[in-house]
C-alpha cells in the first residue's frame, strides 16, 4: 500500500510516499481502507523531532481518517467489514497518510451521515480534542463563559460550536479576516488579537481555552487574569507545561490550570456526529490535498493561518461516493 512516512526528522522535505506492507489488525482493532486523512498541527510537531522520544521511525503520519472497515479483529464486535468511519489512529503509532490504518475499534465511530468521506476526515482529532478541553477538563456547562483562543483553527472552530450547542456564552479571538467565520459559526463576541488588548475587554472568565498553536507561558499568565475566582484555563498544547509564573497566578486566583490530553473516546465521536447530523456544528474544510502534496499541506499548516481544516485525500472523492 502507498503510505507517506518519515525516516528522519526535519522539514517537509523529509514526507516520503512509501509502497509498504498493509497493516494487520489485533484482536481488538480495526483495518480502515481510508479515503481521507486530516491534517493537524501534531502531524508536523512529530515530523519536526519535537516529540521524538516517544516516535520509532521509519513512521507513518497523521492521526485522524475516514473510510470504509476493511477487517476487524477477533475481539471486535462493534462493527463490520463495509461500514463507513471515522475517527483516529492509535497515538504514536503509524498513522492514517495511508491506503489502509489499522487502529482500536473504541478509537472509531459510524461516519456522520451528511458528511462525504473527506469532510469526515477533518472531524475527529480536532473535534475530540476541542472537546476533551472543554468538557473533561474544562467542566464548562451551559450559562458559563468560555474565551476560546485561536479560534477559527481547526480545534477553535469545533470548541466555539460545541461550547455554543451546550449553551455557553462564547467568545473567540483571531485575527481580523476570521472574524467574520467567527460570528458565522455562533460566537457570540469576536476579538482581534492583532489590535485589541483582549485583557482590557474580557473579564470573569469561568474557562479560557488555549487552542492556538502558539507556545507561549507569558501568554498564559494574561490569560489567567481574565479568569473569575476558581476559573479554569486549559490547553491543548500539553507539550508546554505550565511555568512557575503561570502555577503561582492560578493558585493566587483560586483557579486551575489544565494540559488537556486529547481521549479518543467513542461514545464523544458518536455525540459529536450526532450533533453534526442535526446541523448544530458545521465542518470547515479549508483546502483538500492529493497525498502526493502532502509537503504542500505542512507548509501550509504550519503557516499558522487556516480557517477551519486541511485533508488529505486518499482516495478521489468521486470514487468514494
């Protein structure tokens, strides 16, 4: 099977389309013939070495697919051969920028049925991600405040509609272009970091929200000032722990500081689905690539300024239908 995969670390230069062994899948996975992979912040952060301690190469990237259940192990009885998916890769393991992915059963769900394969594929490492921040560790519940940074990036843009779906008050930064997708997608304030003083305008948070990519413990400490007593801030980019300033801040204020570690739990991808099939959260898919641009597609990831998300595809989308 073709499968893009690095045998070192660095730019997207080192991306390698492969012809390798289709995987086999254990007694509790799943093998998904994918049609459409999503790209992710993460898919780079691990080309670049920077979690390298955890990573044996060669590897295969990408952590989020959709497709069709090829065979399923001994132990799995939650699906079978044919029925179409989505959901994520088993983490640190070789991934979805592959013809096939094998991975846990639990780590999948049935494939939203108004989504076609490749806007499926944007949904659920960003979404469970979104979701895991806002509600496992955020505790956010409806009539709360939420200030949801980076907003209009692929795990902003599902952390505004599911914080609005669960009756949040919901306010996103981003920059200036975005502001407007932000007011589309249901926030209900809308900042640009670029020239508003956010610290001057927002107060009495009960969570702030930490999906931009950027890694940054001074930004951190702003943010903890916009908190209420006993609020809470949460980040998704737990590979930046908390620095001193930022734990003594919190605990000044009564408030928690939370890594959030995204949990692929099936029963999320299911709900998450759901709320997609009744029109409550829309999919933004910025931009589809053939797997043969997957460099392209770093580079533009890595840009810092997609509106939404960016897919591979895997299979042309025509045959997928």
């Amino acid at each position: 099977m073709r499968a893009v995969r690095i045998h070192e670390f660095g730019g997207p230069e080192v991306l390698k389309l492969d012809d390798i062994e289709r995987p086999v899948p254990a007694p509790d996975e799943v093998l998904v013939k994918v049609y459409a992979s999503g790209i992710n912040p993460v898919d780079w952060v691990m080309r670049n070495g920077a979690m390298r301690s955890f990573l044996t190469l060669p590897l295969t990237l990408g952590c989020d697919a959709a497709g069709i259940v090829e065979e399923i192990g001994s132990q799995v009885t939650s699906f079978q051969p044919g029925d179409a998916v989505y959901g994520v890769a088993n983490f640190f393991s070789n991934g979805t920028y592959a013809e096939y992915c094998a991975a846990k059963a639990t780590q999948f769900a049935p494939k939203p049925k108004g989504l076609s394969f490749t806007q499926a594929a944007g949904v659920p490492l960003a979404a469970l991600t979104a979701w895991t921040g806002l509600f496992e560790y955020g505790k956010l519940r409806a009539g709360q405040r939420v200030l949801i940074q980076g907003a209009s990036g692929g795990v902003g843009s599902f952390a505004v509609q599911f914080a609005k779906a669960k009756g949040a008050y919901v306010i996103g930064t981003a920059s200036a272009q975005n502001l407007a997708y932000l007011t589309q997608i249901g926030a209900d304030e809308v900042m640009d970091y670029t020239s508003q003083n956010v610290a001057d305008l927002v107060h009495e948070m009960d969570v702030v929200l930490e999906a931009s990519p950027l890694r940054d413990n001074k930004e951190r400490l702003k943010a903890v000032r916009l908190l209420k007593e006993g609020g809470i801030l949460v980040s998704v980019n737990t590979d930046l722990p908390f620095s001193d300033e930022v734990t003594e801040a919190l605990s000044a204020k009564q408030a928690r500081g939370e890594l959030a570690a995204n949990q692929p739990q099936r029963e999320w991808l299911e709900e998450i689905a759901q709320l997609i099939d009744e029109g409550r959260v829309q999919v933004w898919v910025s931009q589809v690539f053939p797997l043969e641009e997957v460099a392209q597609a770093h580079r533009q990831s890595e840009s810092w300024h997609v509106r939404g998300k960016l897919v591979l595809e895997v299979v042309n989308q025509a045959q997928a239908l």
